[in-house]
C-alpha cells in the first residue's frame, strides 16, 4: 500500500500528532488532581518516562494512544503499509521492555488507553487513587 499524500503533505500530518500532554492525558491529570493527589509529569529519569508519576506510591501511569500503541493489533496488523506495521510492533516491543524495567525497580506500572479514557474518564482516575492510596498506605 502506498502513502496517498506527498512528503511535505505527510510531515505536516505528523507534525500535528502531539506526544505529551494528549486530550486524554489533561483529563486524567484533571481528575486524579481534583481527587487530591499530586504527581510529577514525563519523568525522563524513569524508564519509558511515563505520562503521570506518584513517588510516593512509587506508582508510573502510562496514558497510550489506541492506533500508536496497537490496541487489539493482531487483529489489524494486516490492514496496515508494512512501515506502519513495523513501527506499532517496535512501540508494542518498547512498552513491553520499559514495563518490565519498572516493574523490576519496584514501580507498580498503570497503563491507561484511550478508548478507555474516552468511554468513562472517571473510572479510569479512580483506578489510579486507588492504587496511589494503596500503595502508599502499605508504605
């Protein structure tokens, strides 16, 4: 499958997707704040830099897009360019690699998607204090 857009017309395209501080991270950010908790944001000093970082609890909360980071890919891996296929694998490779480097430091990793932000953003921020609370209850 080819692009059906010239280089200049696909940078531009891509130049517009945002990496940090997405809709659906300034929501969540949002609502865990207005629940009282307090976080550090993109912490390049932590593997994978997550989106949302509670110290305390020593919690990572990662936020990911649905396409960028391959929800449910297997089932449409096959509709994509092979670029585009090789890049949502690497992605889905990487988180993988920066969940499991957490996890070994002692982080308890959150991964958020979008979808689910998007249907009730509610429930997902009370996931997250939950697990902050917890874990900085058990000390």
């Amino acid at each position: 499958m080819t692009d059906n857009l010239t280089p200049q017309q696909r940078s531009y395209t891509m130049s517009r997707i945002r990496s940090t501080n997405t809709k659906p991270e300034l929501v969540i950010r949002k609502l865990v704040h207005n629940q009282g908790l307090r976080f550090r944001i993109h912490q390049r000093s932590l593997p994978g830099c997550p989106d949302l970082v509670f110290r305390r609890g020593q919690v990572a909360v990662f936020i990911d897009g649905d396409f960028w980071h391959g929800w449910r890919f297997p089932q449409w891996r096959n509709k994509l360019a092979p670029y585009w296929s090789a890049k949502i694998q690497n992605n889905r490779r990487r988180d993988k690699l920066k969940f499991a480097r957490l996890r070994r430091l002692g982080w308890f990793v959150i991964r958020l998607w979008e979808h689910q932000i998007e249907a009730e953003p509610e429930r997902c921020a009370e996931r997250v204090a939950q697990t902050v609370r917890r874990r900085v209850a058990a000390g």
